[in-house]
C-alpha cells in the first residue's frame, strides 16, 4: 500500500492532488479550530468542509500547465505555500480582530502590524504547528524517495480538464451556498458568510474584485466634485426650529434600533380566538412602545420610512449616522465603508461635544463589515457577540436576544465616560422571528397560513418588553433624565411578498390589495424621547432615516448646515415633507404616492390613472426632485466625496487609532486616569456596579448569570473585555 501511495504521488496529478489534501485539512482545521464561522446548521458545515477543494484545486493546479519538472515543481511550491500563508496570516489577524485579511487590510500592512503589536506573538499555540507540519511530511517523503520527481509533462487537455473540473465544483459550491443564503455575493453580508459558504481564498478574491472597482470610481472622483454637493445641501438647507433647538444640549445620546419593526405595530392589537372558549381575545403587541409613542416626552412621526435597499440593516446605520443613502446595489458598509472618509455623528459629537461613542450588538463583529466600517466611522468601542456569554439558549442565527444584550451591555456603558453616543442593536425580532420556549413563551401567535407573519408579532412584544426592562433600568440608575433617546425601526419586517397574507390582520382585503398597500408598509418607528420635556406630540410629516441626523444635531444645539447630510429637520418648518425611498420613482408626499411604477392619492390609496395637468406637474417634480437627491448621494459614496468636504473644524479620523478588543479594560484604565474627574456610570456611583438596578426580581431569579459578578465570571469571559 505504502509502494502504492508512492507511486501515486510520484506523478505530477499526484502530487498537486497530495497538496490539495493537506491544503483542505489545514483549512479544515482553521474553520473548526481558529476561526469563529458560526456555523447555524450541518448543511452549512457540510459547505464549509467541501469548499476549500474547489479554489486548492484551481489555484495549485494551475502548475499542471508547466512542462519544464523544476518548473513546475517550484511553482507548485510557491503556489501551495501562498494559499499556506494567507490560511495562517487570516487564523493569527482573526484570533485579534475577529475578522478576515481584506485587500485594504493587506494594503495598509504596516497599520495591521502595529494593530496586533506584541499580542500577535501571544497568538500563537503549539496547535499552530499543524500550518507548517505537512513541509516535514514532504520532506521526509522526499528524502526517504517515496516522493519522486516526474519528468514527464502533463497533457494540456488534461491540464485543462483539471481547472474545468474545479470550476465546475466551484459552480455547484456557490449554487448550494446561494440556496441557504441568497444573494450571497451580491448583497456581501459578512466576511465570515463568504468564508463559510464559499473558502478563504474565493473570499480574498471577491474582495480584490470589489476593492478594485470601489478603487477606480473614488480615483476619477476630484475635489472640484464636491460643489455640487455644497450646492445642493445649501440650497435644501432647513432652519431648525427655535423652540426645539438645543433643548438636549449636553445630553448623552442612546439609540435604540428596532430591528425589522413596522410601523403599523404601534398601538396595534392581536386578535386571537381562546382555545378553550373560542371567544376571540385582543393582545396588544408593544404596550410599552406604544406609552412611549404617546407620551409628552417624546417626538413621534407616524409617517416616517425606511429608506433603505440590499444593505437593509447597515443602510438603516448608514442613513442614520451620516444622512447619505446607501449603495443601489449591495452594502455600502460592505463596499465602502471601510475605504470612504466620513463626518457621521460619533466623529462629530466626539469633537464638539467630546462624546464618547460605542455600539453593543450581540452579533459577530465582522457582519455587515461594521468592524472596520465603525472605525472610519468615529466609534470609540465595539461591543460586538464577542463581549457577550453567548449559548444555544439564549441566543438564535442572528446573535444574542435581546434582553440578554441589554442586560450584558451594562458592564460595558456603566465604564463609558459622559456625555455618551450609544448605539444598542437588537436582533431578537428579526426574521424567521423564532418562537419564543420556556419563560419567554406567552404571547400568542397569529393564524395565518404564513408562519413567518404568525412569528412576527411575539418577538415584536418580547422587543417592547426588552426596551421597557431597559427604559426601567436608565431611570433606576438616573441616567434617563440626562440622555436622549432615539428609537428607530430599520426596515420592514414583512416583505411585500407576504404582505397580502398580513392583510387579514390590517383589516384589509388580501384580493384587493395594492401596491399602495406596500408602500404604506415601508412606514417604520421613530420616537425621540426627551425626558423631562412636555411639548412631546405625533407629528404627521412625511420623512425618513435620512433626516434623523440634521434633526439630532439640531437638537443637541449643533449646526448641521457645516456638514456633508442630505436630510433635513424634521421639525423645522422648513421641511421638504417629501419621502424619497432607494429608487427613484418610489415617493410619498402628503399629496400624492409614487410606488413600483403607479401612483395613488396619499389619502386614500385611490390609484391616478389619468392624471391632470396639475397632477401630472406634481408627479413628476416630485419625480426629479429625488432623482437629484439619489444621485447627489451616490456621488458621495462612489466617489467619495467626503474627503474633499471643506474646513469644518473636524480633524480627519485615522482607523488606525481604533481597536475593538478588550474595551472593558481600556474604558477602566480612562476611568483610573481620570480619578475624581471620571464621568461614568460606575464612577457616579461611588464606584459601584449598577448592574444590581437591571431588570425585575423574577428576571433575576429566572436568570440568575445575568448577575453574576465574581471573579472567577470575570476571568472566563472574552478577553476582549
């Protein structure tokens, strides 16, 4: 058998199948070993395990084509020994940065190795021997001649036949990962996604492709570009409002993104029949939301959109903190938000105001690309899954549920200085919208035939109840009364796909429903909470994620007219009032609604199939009016533009002087420093946990590790902490 493997190798087919074996065990061994790809099911490890033989196969066969023996032999080396380096350069950056070696990562290498420093070197184990173990198997075959060197050139056509063959598998890979995830390459998602469905080496390509691409638009971009610009945000330019105008200056500023949250949830109640009297029963699904909503407290807007399109999330954050729209196609997180310069509103806050910035998100850091998008961004602290006690019970595909985010996320913000910019993304009520087991359970589903809407409405009502417990949590440790808080639904929950099946439950007709329907539907939550106010209300104007920034700075007593944002004040009554979504011909004005090609009276939903010349003028200014915005905002992005922004007093951010590990000690080190002069939470309260004021007694007792706070916890979290 051994004369067998001997002769095998010895050919030139068997030797570059020998290196694609020990190239597919070394990956093997960096997916289930080094890295973290957070595998939801077998059938994505199942694509995981196959999917390095495709790309070892096209890469190292590519010597195959070399007639001369040395030649190809040395090149085979080279080859094998590249795809060596870049698995072992990825499994030490990601044991730092959770994240995969982008081509920017490679460019800016110098910065990489100054990021991981000395740490790098405490990376690495005995375990990573496995990398360089298979050069001594080699050599020892060679030296013992059981590896011979062929001297007979391989045939091209089979040479050709090999690369056909990888091609092929690679075909079948990306069909089988396009079948679990859709849109895989075209939407991005996340560097981890790539590896995991489709191999290191795909992903190292696909990401030169958009590097590239991205490179040659922002290369033709010049300054003189950016007048245009100028121009515009001059001239659509609100005035705020004098009574609303800095009435939070000072404050700290927490976010709080509803994920998938509609609009039509507010104030909204399940009708369910009992099952044992059959007599239906009225649930209201976000009691608390709806208080807030209500409330004097707070600026409400029932006629607020999402704006966003293939990002959806990261268009939501991109939109919000930097007031330009996201890319048509793809992510802009994803393509260019860790290349573009930025002025978004941690930059801002942090040098007007001296904020400090951190997000919590109970899902991987490297998704939707925010671990590098966040830095350009002006983020101080990323407190992303790996912060967090993660486990099959309290988490699900998309990260940690929510009242288990919040919960976890007050180690971090209590250690955080004041005024804070704060950003706590919430995952529980985002599709399949998983059905609640154990204590969590109680709300009743709906009946419909999807099960998807079913879903929908109990993880909307355990949200609502994870923001009370956290609304309790902000006024028992008097940190509500300084802040303000902005409430926002991302995107819609239900898509327009489905949306005849929800009709039922809207009080609608399922056969007459319309696209107008649908384009109510894109309506999501925004409430601005200013506790201590009382000239709250519900105002009607139509806007969007666009105008969240100019209406926050403005209420924090800061000019936004310096800065490069597309939107406007919500409650200036200067307000354009017209709601532009990601395509062009897609608007909503009090007058009139324009959706997937037809239009309709906003107030009645009645379609215009002959408009008058009043109307038909009407439609299309509001036509060319967002063409202009859509195509103001891709000039920025593509190109951008930001960088040529004049002097505003804001000093250019460097990324490289953000890192997201161990937050918890460098928050606490600032603290220290600081001594009697800290701000934080923690040191407000005589330097004392405010944990202990997190949640209801029963919640405890249910959940007990959500308090504890001994050493030995201490010491087995992640030592990002």
């Amino acid at each position: 058998m051994l004369k067998k493997f001997s002769n095998t190798v010895s050919t030139r087919l068997g030797f570059t199948a020998l290196l694609v074996i020990l190239f597919w065990l070394k990956s093997l061994f960096a997916y289930f070993v080094k890295f973290n790809l957070d595998f939801d099911d077998g059938f994505q490890i199942f694509l995981a395990i196959i999917n390095p033989l495709p790309s070892a196969l096209l890469f190292i066969g590519l010597a195959l084509y070399i007639k001369n023996t040395k030649l190809y032999y040395s090149l085979s080396a080279i080859l094998y020994t590249l795809l060596t380096v870049l698995l072992f350069a990825n499994a030490t950056y990601f044991g730092e940065f959770t994240d995969f070696i982008t081509i920017n990562t490679m460019l800016a290498s110098s910065k990489v190795s100054a990021g991981l420093g000395k740490s790098a070197i405490n990376l690495f184990t005995p375990a990573d021997l496995l990398f360089i173990i298979d050069y001594v198997l080699i050599g020892l075959l060679i030296w013992r001649k059981k590896l011979r060197f062929d001297k007979r050139a391989f045939n091209k056509r089979a040479s050709f036949a090999i690369t056909s063959l990888s091609i092929l598998a690679f075909t079948v890979n990306l069909f089988l990962a396009e079948i679990d995830r859709p849109e895989l390459l075209s939407r991005g998602f996340s560097n981890t996604y790539i590896v995991r469905y489709l191999g290191l080496l795909p992903f190292t390509v696909y990401d030169g492709v958009n590097t590239y691409k991205t490179n040659q638009v922002r290369k033709e971009a010049k300054p003189a570009d950016i007048k245009a610009v100028q121009q515009y945000i001059s001239d659509n330019y609100a005035q705020p409002n004098p009574e609303t105008f800095g009435i939070a200056k000072g404050r700290n500023v927490i976010y709080i993104h509803l994920e998938s949250f509609q609009q039509f949830l507010i104030n909204y109640k399940l009708k369910v029949p009992d099952k044992e009297s059959k007599v239906e029963k009225e649930y209201e699904v976000t009691p608390f939301l709806n208080s807030l909503f209500s409330s004097k407290e707070t600026f409400a807007f029932d006629n607020f959109f999402h704006q966003v399109k293939a990002g959806k999330t990261s268009d939501a954050e991109t939109l919000m903190e930097n007031s330009f729209f996201g890319l048509s196609q793809g992510s802009f997180f994803v393509s260019n938000g860790g290349k573009n310069t930025f002025q978004a509103a941690p930059n801002i806050l942090s040098q007007v105001g001296g904020y400090t910035s951190a997000v919590f998100h109970g899902n991987v850091g490297s998704f939707w690309n925010r671990n590098e998008t966040y830095k350009r961004l002006g983020y101080n602290y990323f407190f992303d899954q790996t912060y967090f006690d993660v486990d099959k019970s309290n988490s699900f595909q998309y990260g940690l549920h929510d009242k288990y985010m919040f919960g976890d996320s007050i180690e971090y913000l209590e250690h955080l200085q004041q005024p804070f910019y704060t950003k706590f993304i919430t995952v529980s009520n985002h599709y399949p919208y998983v059905q609640f087991t154990g204590n969590e359970a109680g709300f009743p589903l709906a009946e419909t035939k999807d099960e998807t809407i079913n879903g929908y409405f109990a993880t909307a009502n355990y949200l609502d109840t994870a923001v009370k417990e956290f609304f309790d949590y902000l006024k028992a440790s008097n940190v509500y009364k300084n802040s303000i808080i902005v409430l926002y639904g991302d995107h819609y929950g239900i898509s327009n796909s489905r949306n005849p099946d929800l009709a039922q439950l809207l009080g609608k007709d399922k056969e007459t429903w319309s696209n107008y329907d649908n384009a109510m539907l894109q309506r999501v939550p925004y409430m601005i909470v200013v506790p201590g106010m009382d000239k709250g209300y519900v105002s009607h104007t139509f806007g969007g994620e666009l105008d969240n920034l100019p209406t926050l700075l403005h209420l924090l007593g800061i000019d936004s007219s310096r800065y490069p944002e597309l939107g406007q004040d919500l409650l200036s009554t200067g307000h354009r009032n017209l709601l532009t979504m990601r395509t062009t011909d897609n608007w909503v004005s009090p007058n009139l609604t324009s959706y997937a090609g037809r239009i309709y009276k906003t107030a009645t939903g009645e379609e215009i199939t002959n408009p008058d010349p009043e109307t038909k003028k009407e439609i299309d200014g509001n036509n060319q009016k967002s063409e202009t915005l859509l195509k103001i905002s891709d000039e920025i992005t593509t190109g951008d533009l930001t960088r040529f922004w004049p002097n505003d007093g804001l000093k250019t951010i460097d990324p490289s002087d953000y890192q997201y590990t161990k937050g918890l000690k460098r928050a606490k080190a600032i603290e220290k420093k600081l001594g009697s002069k800290s701000t934080s939470i923690f040191s407000q309260n005589g330097n004392k946990t405010t944990k202990n004021l997190w949640l209801t007694q029963s919640f405890k007792t249910l959940h007990p590790e959500l308090f504890e706070t001994t050493e030995s916890t201490s010491s087995s979290s992640s030592s990002k902490k």
